[in-house]
C-alpha cells in the first residue's frame, strides 16, 4: 500500500511513553487538559519566516484572522527607521485554518530586497504586527543555523569524547567499551520484553556515537541515515569542512567511526543497537523508565539481576550470527555510509578509506534481498517501523559507483568496476519506482529515494546514460511524483504544508520536501517546485498557524520545553543560554496523542503549571505543544536535525 509511514511513528513512541516512567511516579502529572490562552474576537496575527528571506528569492507571510479582512493594506516596516518601505493590499483569502480562525490572507513583499531588519504591521478593523525578521543573503542568514545543528549533534556525543564545553557534557556509558552481545530480544505487541536476553558474547567497545534522539539509546538504523545526510552535505559544500561555518567533516567522521565498530568484517557480524529501551518494567527496566543525566548511568553500582542492570551494563544486540545476510535497509544505508567515507576521505586519509570502501563491499554484498520480511530497524521494530528497503539499496549502490569511479582502487575489492554497482542502482531504482511504496514519501528516515534518485541521475549522467533498468526520466518522473503530491496536500492548507497534519513527522517531512524541491532545480534548471520548496522552509521556522520555529535557537519564537533530558536537567527553561541550540522538533502532531502524557520523576516541569499559549491555535486535527512531557511535539531527533544541515547549506 502507500507508504503509511507517516503516521506509524506517533503511534509506535505513544505506547512507548505511556509506560515510561510510570513504574517510579511518586506523584504523577496526568496533562489530560491544558489551559488555553483566549484571543479576542477579532484578532489577528501575521506568521513569517522568522529567520528571514534571502535578498532574491519570493518573500510571503500569512495573516491568520477571526474574521474577514477586506479593503486593508499592510506595510513592512524597517525596524532601524521605523519608516515604511513598502505598502500592498493584502491578497487573495487562502481558506480556513480552523473554527476559530477561518481566514488566512497571503501577504506577499518579494519587491523588498535591501538587506535590513523588518516587520510587516496590518492596520485596519484586524491589526497585526508580526515578529522582526530580515532579509539578507543567505551566508548572513543561515551561517549561525549551522553552527547550532552541529551544536545539537555535539551534544549528543556519547562516550570518552565528549565535549564539555556543549552544555555541560560529562564522558558517559564508559562501560559501552566493554558491552555484552545478546541476540535480538523478543517483545509482544505491547512492547513489553518477553523472557529474558540471551547473551551469546562480548566484551565489544562500542563506545562513542550520538544518542537517537532525546533518550540515550544508540541505533545504527538512525545513525547510518544521519550519518549519510551529513557526509552528502560535507561532500557537496567543502566548506562544511572548515571551522569557519561548521566543521561538519569532523563531526561526520565521530559517527562513522561508531558505525564501524558495530560492523565486525572479519567475522561478517553487524550489532544494529545499544541499550534497551524498554524492558518488562519489573525485573529489566529501560532507558525509557528514568529521567536523568547520560553520565549518571555509570554510577549506579550494579550487579546481574538488578532492574537497573541493563541501564549501566547496556546490552549490545546483534543482528544475526557470522555471516548472516543483513536486513537491506541497513546494509544499503551502511553501504552508503562507507562508500561516502572512501568518496571523502581517499586522498587525505587513504587507510581509513580502504578499511571503510572494503566493509561497505561486504556489507552490500551480504543484503538480503529476496523474501524479505519484517525489516530489521530497532528493539522493538515499533520503535521505527520502517518497510521500504529499495530506495536504501538504491542510495547504496549509487554511492559505491561513485566511489569505484574514482580509480586507483586499493587492493582486496571484489568488485573495482563501477558500472557493476551502476546496474544495480538501476535495477533498484526501477523496483522502488514500480514497488508498492513508490512516490508517496517525501525524502525522511523512512525513504531515501528522493537522494537516492538524485545520486543516481548524476551517476548516469557521469556514466554517460548508458540504457539500464531506468533512465533519467524516469528518475525525474519519480521526483516529480512525490514533489506533485506534497503540492496537492499543500492546496488544502492556507499555510501550504506538504503533508496532512497530525500524520506524524512534520518538520522533517517538509525539511525533505524543501530538499527535494532544490534536487529537481539543480537537475532540471526549472524552477517548477522553487516556490513549494521555499514554502516548506519557511513552515518550518515560524510561517505556520501556531508562529513558532521548530528548531531551538532559530527565530524569536521556538521550542523552550523540548522532551530532553540534557537540556531539560542541564539547560534554561525560558528561552535562554544555556539552549541545546540546533535540536529540531517535530512540531504539531494528532491531537489525539497528548492525551494522558506523564510528567517523569526528577523532570523539572517546563512551562510552569499547565499553560499552552499554542493550543488556541489548533486546527486540522493538530496540536502544537511546548511541554517536558509534549514527546509528540518536542522532542529533537538526530534524524529531524540532520536535514537542517543540508538545507541550510544550500542557502550559503
């Protein structure tokens, strides 16, 4: 069927959270209802890109309203001058956004283009200011977002190596060194851990690595598409590479170097995961069951039996025995990942690229690939139930026919032409393009293929389009497919989202369409999907109903309260230093899942008591919640957060 993903994610965390903590709640928060900030009948607010519009490109803002709005002009306004630098009627009525706010006006100022500081002031029977912005060049306007998103993933740094000048990071899961290997753990449909883990070997260091998002758990099926995001981004924009504006390369290398230890070549073993998340809440707990700093985990003096044993001597899990055929969407992610490495790193450090080129080999050749099954992705699969696996073999293929193209192969390679690898990107291209699952994603964790196709036109086009399984048109057609059908969603929303709200996933989703949208320019030289693309970035960093960016730091209003044990144990509860600035949200989700959420034992409570400022403006079966307990809404994954590199970088 179509990719249903989209909404799996809510629904696998909402189990999962419903039991964290629940076990050690001395008293318990139930947020079943929240207080609601009323608005005047007759109110009005206008939603910007916080962060600013790029001298040259299309400049819109959205004025939300109770009511009508006719015969009314608008003005942008220079902070610095406070004179009016521009005056229009405001446009066309783009439909309702919910019951109380059933009027949504397009105000479009693209003729502005000297770089300043604005904001655009709405005077008439609905006044409205909205938050100052600037336009400027895309360097002076993106530089420090990327400074921030490599802030967030040095925060998640696990191990020896972290950096403690990030938020106050201690060295933590020091004992990860030296970790057990246990086989795939069993769980019911509820999650819960059935009988016990099975050891089967160890010690291992598997130390180092991100945590997956605001827990500590360590998942090569989240790390390996991070981690390919960001080398593509450190190969396409060399100056990711410098210090300057974000040494992404180093921060790259942190987590293939991870990558690498949960691959075993010699004995052929992948390990696909570190920690537990949840255990049987009784005789094994998990990472979900406490709240507390990473570093606390070494401390707590264990023996074998204890609840809390798993938590400070964590299990590592081993995808199948020596040998084994490797689930395809992580051997053609891990394929990716490595094939990326030797692309990088072949001159400058020549052993480390032939040790990545000749396990990312292996480990493609080892996919399994014919009856297939449930895809190997985390302890519990619920946790990222991801079934497309094409796309990933795809990216794969594609990657180690760029970097067998290179020539001047080091030795002990079973496969040194790059038209080997070509044909089998191919043939993967055109199985996801007639798959069950095609077109119906925008580029996310849960589908590569809108990178996947972009590789792999430039691929065949350095081949010189030889005649395979699949052609650059048919590449395009599949990009255009996608792209097509996050517009038509967008028609249905005054603020032009590509996807239907509550659906699960929002900002990366709209991150991937942005992407998607800039891939097809750059292949195409058409600007068919400028303006979508451009609509998507500025959704995600405040032109939305609720006026908030979903990326703490960026623009004047973002998430203060992220579902994050760092920053909520460690960091300011109001919007201030210390920020684990960079972390990306998912922003609304279905407001069905805030229902029940649990406050967890030793969390410090953010807002304080039960304010939702954003709740009024709920709409489309969404909700924007800014609370500890709000996972839904505000908790950063690694895999949200990554996008933000890349398009952001293509801003520079």
């Amino acid at each position: 069927m179509a990719k249903a993903i989209l909404g799996i994610r809510f629904y696998a965390h909402l189990w999962r959270f419903l039991r964290v903590f629940a076990f050690m709640l001395v008293c318990s928060q139930l947020l079943m209802s929240c207080a609601t900030v009323s608005h005047t009948e007759g109110s009005a607010y206008v939603r910007v890109n916080q962060v600013g519009y790029i001298t040259e490109e299309t400049k819109q803002a959205i004025l939300l309203a109770t009511g009508p709005v006719s015969n009314t002009t608008f003005n942008v306004i220079d902070t610095q001058t406070q004179q009016s630098v521009y005056r229009a009627t405001i446009g066309s009525n783009r439909g309702s956004w919910s019951s109380a706010f059933p009027n949504a006006y397009l105000l479009d100022f693209s003729s502005v283009k000297m770089a300043g500081s604005y904001e655009i002031q709405v005077n008439g029977a609905l006044s409205a200011t909205s938050p100052t912005f600037k336009i400027d060049s895309g360097t002076h306007l993106y530089k420090r977002l990327l400074h921030n998103a490599l802030f967030f993933f040095q925060t998640q740094r696990d191990g020896p190596d972290v950096i403690t000048n990030v938020m106050g990071r201690k060295p933590s899961h020091l004992k990860d060194r030296q970790a057990s290997i246990y086989n795939i753990p069993t769980f019911n449909q509820d999650g819960v851990l059935q009988g016990s883990l099975n050891k089967v070997g160890g010690p291992i260091d598997v130390s180092g690595g991100w945590f997956d998002a605001g827990d500590y758990l360590k998942f090569v099926d989240t790390a390996s598409y991070t981690d390919a995001l960001m080398l593509f981004a450190v190969r396409q924009y060399p100056q990711l590479s410098t210090a300057d504006l974000a040494d992404f390369d180093q921060e790259a290398k942190y987590g293939l170097d991870w990558l690498q230890k949960m691959w075993d070549n010699g004995s052929k073993t992948l390990y696909y995961q570190v920690g537990i998340g949840d255990g049987n809440g009784q005789s094994v707990l998990g990472d979900h069951d406490l709240w507390r700093l990473p570093q606390d985990d070494d401390k707590l003096n264990t023996k074998p039996g204890d609840p809390n044993y798993f938590i400070e001597h964590r299990p590592l899990f081993r995808a199948g025995p020596s040998g084994a055929q490797i689930s395809p969407n992580l051997a053609g992610r891990l394929a990716t990942d490595l094939a990326l490495c030797y692309q990088l790193y072949h001159t400058s450090n020549p052993a480390y690229a032939k040790h990545c080129l000749i396990s990312a080999e292996t480990i493609f050749d080892l996919a399994k690939t014919s009856n297939v099954g449930e895809l190997l992705t985390t302890a519990p699969h619920d946790f990222y139930p991801e079934i497309e696996w094409r796309d990933d073999m795809e990216l794969g293929a594609t990657e180690l026919y760029f970097a067998t193209a290179k020539g001047n192969l080091p030795a002990g390679l079973k496969h040194t032409d790059p038209s080997f690898y070509l044909q089998i990107a191919a043939r993967y291209a055109h199985a996801y393009v007639t798959g069950p699952n095609a077109d119906a994603d925008s580029l996310n964790l849960y589908d590569v293929s809108g990178l996947a196709h972009y590789e792999l036109y430039r691929a065949l086009a350095q081949a010189g389009n030889p005649t395979i399984a699949i052609s650059q048109s048919d590449l395009l057609n599949s990009l255009r497919a996608q792209l097509d059908k996050g517009i038509a969603q967008a028609k249905s929303d005054p603020f032009g989202l590509g996807i239907a709200y509550g659906s699960g996933d929002a900002t990366p989703h709209a991150l991937g369409y942005a992407l998607e949208a800039s891939f097809y320019e750059q292949l195409t030289h058409a600007k068919t999907y400028t303006a979508f693309g451009l609509t998507q970035r500025n959704w995600v960093l405040g032109a939305n109903a609720w006026g908030s960016s979903f990326i703490v730091g960026a623009g004047s209003v973002f998430p203060h309260c992220v579902h994050y044990q760092i920053a909520n144990l460690s960091g300011s509860l109001d919007g201030k230093d210390p920020l684990v600035l960079g972390a990306t949200v998912q922003g609304p989700a279905a407001s069905s899942s805030f229902s029940g959420l649990i406050m967890p034992h030793n969390a410090r409570t953010c807002p304080p008591g039960s304010s939702d400022p954003f709740n009024v403006f709920s709409g489309k079966g969404a909700r924007y919640f800014d609370h500890t307990t709000a996972w839904p809404s505000v908790e950063p994954a690694d895999d949200y957060t990554v996008l933000t590199v890349v398009v952001f970088a293509e801003q520079m």
